[in-house]
C-alpha cells in the first residue's frame, strides 16, 4: 500500500491561561466571524525570528478561568489552528 502525501501542515495551538476580560474580549472580537487570519508566532525552525503566517481558526474555546479579589474576571483562551 502506497500513500500519496498532498500537503504537510502545521498545527499550531495557540493557548493563554489568564486572560484579562479586555485583551481576551479583543482577541474574541478579532477572529469573530473569520475562519483565516495572519499571525507571527516563534517557530522551532527559525531560531530567534518571528514566522508570519495565515492560519485556518479551528475550535476555539473562552472559559473564565478566575475570579480576583478585587473583581478582575481572567479567563483562559485557547484556539485549534492549521497552517493554510
């Protein structure tokens, strides 16, 4: 058995574990409504450069992720995306 191969790609999770309302709300706000967008992220085969890329945005999950005493909200997000 044979396998033909049409394209390697690179997944690249992107993942944030405390994030305050605003910049998450911003993020949320940025990829609304968009299944591709560029980001510039570190890649293990550029050492010390940022990689430019489009990306297709898979699932993407905001959860609050705490709650502060002083009533701060953070919440975790997290997305699934595949280099187009």
């Amino acid at each position: 058995m044979t396998k033909d191969v049409i394209a390697v790609k690179t997944t690249i999770p992107f993942e944030w574990s405390e994030m305050e309302w605003n910049i998450a709300a911003a993020l949320a706000k940025a990829v609304d409504g968009k299944t591709s967008v560029m980001v510039s992220y570190m890649d293990v085969r550029n050492p010390y450069k940022m990689t430019d890329k489009e990306v297709y945005i898979g699932d993407r999950s905001f959860e609050v992720a705490d709650f502060d005493t002083d009533g701060k909200v953070y919440w975790s997000v997290k997305f699934n995306e595949i280099e187009v």
